[in-house]
C-alpha cells in the first residue's frame, strides 16, 4: 500500500525536518498543511489552510482520502498557558475531524509533544521523567490533545503516539522556539559590539543538567513510532541520548563563534536584545547575508525561558530504545553541525 503523509504544521522546525526525512526514504507521498504553504514537487504538495477555521478545514481537506499517516505538530502561541488550550487544542480536532472519517486506510496519527506534559515550564519537575510520570493540574492542551485522540481512537483500525522531545534543535526559520537561532544571533552581534559572549541566564540554570533533541533524529523516531506496531497507541521521550550543563558548552560554542567568555550575567534578551534590528541590518549587509527579517530569526522570550530553567531539565529516553529506536546524537557536535548549516545558508555571518 502507498504510505500517504499529511504532515500539519509544515513548516516548523520539526515539521520541515520530518518532511526531508520521509522524502529521503523515498517510499511516501507527502502532504503539507500550513497557513503559508510550500513550494511542491513530485512527492510533496502543500495546501495552504487555516487550521483553526473548522470550515475551511472541511472544504480543503475533503479530497484526502489517501492518507495513512497524520503527523501533527502545529502549535499556535498565545500570552498565557491557559489561552493555550482552545486554539491548539481546535487545530487538531479541526483537522482529525475532517479527514479520519474520509480516510479509508488511515493507519496512524502522531502528534507532537513535550516536557510540559511534566510541567517543565512551571518549576522544578521529577528527572528522569518518564512516560508514566503522573499528570500536573490543567490546564494543559498537550494533554487535552492526548486525551481526544485516546478517545478518538476508540473501537478503530488506526493507532496514536504522543512524541516527547525535550528541546528541539534544528534551523528552520519563523519558529517562536529556536534555541539554536538565538544562541547564533546572539553570539553574532555580541562579536558585532566586540563583547564576550556571557550567558544571559539565571545563575543556577548555569550548572543544570539539560538535554536537548536534534531535529532530524527527532524526524526519525517520529517515523519509526508511526510504523511500529509494538509502538501503538503511547508515548515516548525522544533525546540526543546525551546531558550537557552550559557551564562547560557555552564556553565551546564561544569558542566556535571567536569569542572569549565572561562571567554569567543575568538580563532579559527579549529586552536587551529589541533595539538591535538595525545593527542585524548592518551585519547582514556587510557580510552579503540572506535578508531575513530580524523577527524571523529571533525568539529572544524563548531564549529567555530556556535559560531561566535553574533547574534540571532532562527525561527518561530508554523506552524508545527498549523497543528499537537506537539513534543519538552528541549534543556539542549538533550545535556546531547547525551554526555551520546557517552560515552556509547565509542567515548568519
């Protein structure tokens, strides 16, 4: 049977990644939906739709009775966790609800996870955390989604899996969570202003334990859950394999950008980090970099709430890999990896 993909989100950082990996498996057809929509070729097309409009929805998504797997992994921002819940948890009920009935051999839906199933982003949190760690008081939309797909599912052929990546490392750009974007801007105009590069973190987030998940393994386990049997309706952690505490990487990645070290000073990069649009201008200027708007490159609040995290951050990756999935990654080396890709692609100097 034709494998079918409709990957929603398409376009961010862990969707365009899961994309590039099911073209070089070479045995899918894909589909992308997002607002923006894509460039298609022989194995992928983009249909640009609203995710939230449930009618929209409906009328765009009708024809998709090819599809076999959903892989979910759009997400809409709002000012406050609880405003969260309706347009995130909309979005996906919005799309399962217009092609699960219409989709003959549907196999499977995975959807898009995180640590904040843990409540990570509330304080300090029970590590390793594992799958069968117990819930935290909602709201919660990463639950919420959990919960409609189980129910969903109820009485059908296909299955569901709940992926849980710890922070996603990759370089697609207009992502409002890029760490690795905000780490090479940051480091750029702090060469620009001839300053050291200091961590602008919390002093204890300094000397936490952390990890963080590369893309493109992240692309390969999301497959291999969706396509494994023993894989069917759970979830999983998915990491490097690897901890890292910035009190010993920060220095080497200064060291990759040419930069010296200085103590840690606490400060908001959302708020030191504003008024520096025109100083990117002049740098992309004078080094003949791609024109990317200083907003789409940069995600100082998340920078700011990565290291503001003086706490441990890190779960139990070794379910995944009791079942089959044995890829890693070496954190240091991803980093380099992807500052490299972004100067090849000109975004940075």
């Amino acid at each position: 049977m034709q494998k079918t993909a409709l990957v929603v989100g398409a376009n961010g950082v862990i969707a365009s990644n899961l994309i590039r990996h099911l073209l070089d498996l070479g045995d899918w057809k894909i589909i992308g939906l997002s607002r923006r929509g894509g460039t298609n070729s022989e194995k992928l097309k983009y249909h640009s739709v609203d995710l939230l409009n449930r009618e929209e929805c409906q009328e765009k998504l009708i024809g998709l009775k090819e599809i076999t797997h959903i892989f979910y992994a759009a997400f809409q921002d709002r000012p406050t966790w609880a405003e969260l819940v309706q347009p995130n948890l909309a979005m996906l009920t919005n799309v399962v609800d217009a092609v699960e009935p219409i989709a003959e051999n549907l196999q499977h839906i995975s959807l898009m996870q995180g640590y904040k199933v843990y409540g990570a982003h509330l304080g300090p949190f029970k590590t390793p955390a594992k799958e069968s760690d117990g819930g935290h008081m909602p709201p919660e939309f990463n639950i919420d989604q959990q919960d409609y797909l189980e129910s969903k599912q109820k009485g059908k052929n296909w299955t569901w899996s709940a992926i849980r990546p710890s922070v996603v490392a990759g370089t697609a750009l207009g992502n409002p969570m890029n760490l690795v974007l905000v780490i090479a801007v940051y480091a750029s105009i702090s060469k620009e202003l001839g300053l050291p590069l200091r961590f602008p973190g919390k002093p204890g987030a300094y000397d936490t334990l952390l990890e963080m998940t590369d893309a493109g393994l992240l692309a390969k386990a999301t497959v291999w859950a969706a396509t494994n049997e023993q894989c069917a309706n759970q979830a999983f952690n998915i990491t490097n394999g690897d901890l890292f505490r910035w009190n010993e990487l920060w220095p080497k990645i200064a060291g990759y950008f040419g930069l010296e070290t200085a103590p840690p000073l606490t400060m908001s990069l959302q708020t030191v980090m504003a008024d520096k649009e025109d100083l990117w201008k002049q740098i992309q200027e004078r080094h003949g970099l791609n024109r990317h708007s200083y907003q789409e490159l940069t995600s100082w609040p998340f920078g700011d709430a990565v290291f503001g995290w003086d706490y441990d951050f890190f779960g139990d990756g070794t379910k995944a890999r009791r079942l089959g999935f044995h890829e890693f990654v070496d954190t240091e080396q991803m980093f380099y990896n992807l500052f490299d890709e972004l100067r090849v692609k000109k975004v940075i100097p």
